[in-house]
C-alpha cells in the first residue's frame, strides 16, 4: 500500500505539531546510535560473540553471572564514556516547553537525564545501568537506584577497561569470574546485586505501566513520536497503537531504516539518523538548540 500523503513532508509535519498538544514519544537504542552506543538488533548487537539478546534474561544470570556482569560493566562504561546527542537535548528541550508531552524510553543508559530531560516527563520502561537491585528480588527488596562506579567491583575491571566500540573483539578472552568476587545484596547477604534493568521474560515496573495507561486514556493523544525502535520488544512497542484515536492521532516515525508498512492517513515517517531529525522536527516548538 503506498504511504500516506505528505507522509516525509516536515512542513506537514510542523503544521500538526503546532496543532498537537498531548505529545508521548517511544524511544529506542537507535536514539543513542550517534552518541557511539551500538543498537541491539543492527550490527555491534554481538559482544565478544555473544548476542547480547541472550545475555539479558534472568536465566543467562543464573548460568553465569559473572559474565553477565561482565557484559553489564561494558555497557557501563561506554555509557559513562559517551554524551547525550542533539536528539536527547531536542526531546528534553521540548518536554520543557511542553508539559502535555511524556517520554517512554527503553533505553538505559541514562541519556535522557544527563540531557536533562525532567524526570516527571520522562518513564525509563526498562530500568536504567546504574541502578542496582537484589537477585532475590521479589523477596529481597533491596535496591541502589543510583550507583555509577566503574568499574563496580574490582574483579568487573577487564570489562570495564574494554574500549572496543565494536563489540566484536572476541579475541581476548576474558577470565571467568567466580560467584564470590561479585558483589552481594547488603541487606538479605545471600543474593548477588545485579544491574536494575527489566530483561525478557520480566515484568516491567506494574505502577509505571499502569501511570502510563492512565495517562494515555486521559484525553486524546494528538502524536506519537517513535523513535528509533525496531518496534518488536512488548509493551513498548505496543504503545503507538494503544495511544491511537483513528483519525486524530498521528504516529510519526524517525528511524535509520525506511518502513512504510501500516502507515495511517496523517502518519508521518522521516529517515536518518535521530540526531540529525530531532532538533529539526521539533524546531518551531523548542527553536535552535
Ligand atoms: N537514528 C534513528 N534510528 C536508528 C539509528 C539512528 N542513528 N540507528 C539505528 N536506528 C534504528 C534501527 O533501524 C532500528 O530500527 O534503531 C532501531 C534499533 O532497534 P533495536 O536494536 O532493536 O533497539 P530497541 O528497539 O531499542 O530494542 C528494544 O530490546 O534488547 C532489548 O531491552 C532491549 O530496550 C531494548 C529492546
């Protein structure tokens, strides 16, 4: 089915921004691409050959806990290493000016609020790197929901001094790490700390969705920005939908990859790289940045 009219046209775009008020956007790895982290399901999606995919399940952490670790003190490093890009600072800049607009984020590594987006606009739906939670966790409830040492511990050093922004580099084997030299829960002593991030086969935060649900049937959402999101992990991806009043609602995509599929009539879908798209799109709103 061809594209809706005008469905790249940033003018057409601007003209409904400047008609919307209840604004949420969705957000994705590919938001963070060009500040240098890599994205899960393009190319860089393997460290040191593991897929990262597997690496984030309770199970994997279970199996193996010290590599899990391992990959979770890489990806707090390059987190702690790179900056915000324009695409955060646009979102944030807009969600100053605009107190109707919510920002859903998968992404966590702590981008947004180092742009300074306002933490009431903003739901990080899959935790954050550099929060910390108990193993037992639901019966240990124990959590640190700010700790950015890098690296964690002394034995997460190896990882934590890895600066191949590839990922790729599974020529220099890292030591296996002993379940002693991790770092336990202080409170129940028995379960091992681990990153505060949801991984598959996890519920995400009940109260958070439930905010989020609320504050989408509350009045009629006039946009919905997603942004670079493959749009396959649940619930995040089924917010657009959820958030759609036929015929009011447009759903307006920034991604690197061009997808036209399913479009709507007043559905929008620009290409390149958030960075870039962001501060241009929200422009008559936020001015330059
Ligand atoms: N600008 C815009 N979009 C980009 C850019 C860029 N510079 N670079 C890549 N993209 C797009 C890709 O085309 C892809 O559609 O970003 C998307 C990234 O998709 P994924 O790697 O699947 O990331 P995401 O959708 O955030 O994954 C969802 O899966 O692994 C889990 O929990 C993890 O939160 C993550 C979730």
């Amino acid at each position: 089915m061809a594209p809706p009219k005008d469905y790249d046209s940033i003018p057409a775009f601007h003209d409904k921004l400047l008609r919307s008020k209840r604004i949420l956007a969705v957000c994705g790895a590919g938001l963070s691409a060009a500040s240098g982290l890599p994205t899960f399901r393009g190319a860089g999606g393997l460290w040191r050959n593991h897929d990262a995919i597997q690496l984030a399940t309770p199970e994997a952490f279970g199996d193996d806990p010290g590599l899990v670790w391992l990959f979770y003190a890489y990806r707090r490093h390059m987190a702690l290493q790179v900056q915000p890009n324009a695409g955060h600072h646009a979102l944030a800049a807009f969600a100053k000016r605009n107190p109707d607009f919510l920002c859903l984020s998968q992404n966590v590594d702590n981008l947004h609020l180092r742009a300074h987006h306002p933490a009431p606009q903003l739901r990080l739906l899959h935790g954050s790197l550099f929060s910390l939670k108990c193993s037992r966790q639901p019966q240990c409830t124990w959590t640190d929901p700010y700790n950015d040492a890098d690296p964690l511990c002394p034995s997460l050093a190896a990882a934590a001094d890895d600066n191949d922004p590839t990922l790729l580099d599974a020529s220099k084997p890292l030591a296996p790490i002993p379940t002693s030299a991790l770092p336990h829960c202080p409170e129940c002593q028995t379960g091992l700390q681990r990153p505060g991030v949801v991984w598959f086969g996890e519920p995400l935060d009940e109260a958070m969705l439930d905010d989020i649900e609320a504050w989408i049937a509350a009045d009629v959402v006039d946009m919905v920005i997603v942004v670079g999101t493959s749009s396959v992990v649940y619930p995040a991806a089924g917010f657009a939908e959820d958030a759609r009043t036929e015929g009011k609602t447009s759903v307006v995509t920034v991604n690197m990859e061009r997808s036209v599929a399913g479009m709507r009539e007043g559905d929008f879908m620009f290409t390149g790289d958030a960075a870039s798209l962001l501060p241009e799109l929200l422009k008559p709103i936020i001015g330059d940045l």
